[in-house]
C-alpha cells in the first residue's frame, strides 16, 4: 500500500499542525504538507500526509475517510503518484503551443 494519502475538502484555515495531531491518532506521521498557492500563499484546500506504516495509511483511510473536520467532510485516499507531463497544454489542439491568431 501506498503510505502517501491525499487529503481533500480541507477547510482554508486548517494548518500543518491540526492534520499532523490528526493523523497521528492513527498510526506514526512521517511529513504533512498542506498545498498553497503560490502567487497568494493561501491553502488551495488538499494536503498530503505521508505515514510511516503502512498499517497506519490504511487506518488513516478507514478512520478520516468522509470526518467532518472544521465544518468540511474530507476526502482521504491513497495518492496518486505524480506524472511527469508537466501540466502543460501545449499539445490540445494542435499548434505546438504557439497562438495563430495575430497578437496586437
């Protein structure tokens, strides 16, 4: 099993520190880390929870799955593991990334 959870639905307010104290209740936290956006530095509202078990990431789903955690029900999953695409758009459509129409 995958010891990396994705935690989503998190309200904006909750820290590194309430998801680290939370999860602990399940098993031994290797790392927290909440999701920022960059430009702001506000929460984009998921995190990811690393566990040291693998024993405590499958507890951590039973028990946290769907809780109601600062009036939001989380979501708690295994995550995905990160693709190397980049998140770029240049390929949709064709045209190699570049604009056709003219820039005035």
């Amino acid at each position: 099993m995958n010891r990396k959870l994705y935690v989503g639905n998190l309200a904006f307010s909750t820290d590194d520190q309430t998801l680290n104290a939370m999860f602990a209740e399940a098993g031994p936290v290797d790392s927290v880390r909440i999701v920022a956006d960059q430009a702001t530095g506000r929460s984009r509202g998921f995190a990811f929870v690393e566990m040291a078990t693998d024993e405590g990431a499958k507890a951590a789903i039973e028990r946290f799955n769907e809780k109601e955690v600062d009036g939001r029900r989380l979501t708690v999953n295994e995550a995905r593991p990160k693709t190397n695409d980049g998140g770029s758009f240049a390929g949709a459509g064709g045209g190699g990334g570049r604009r056709r129409e003219p820039r005035w």
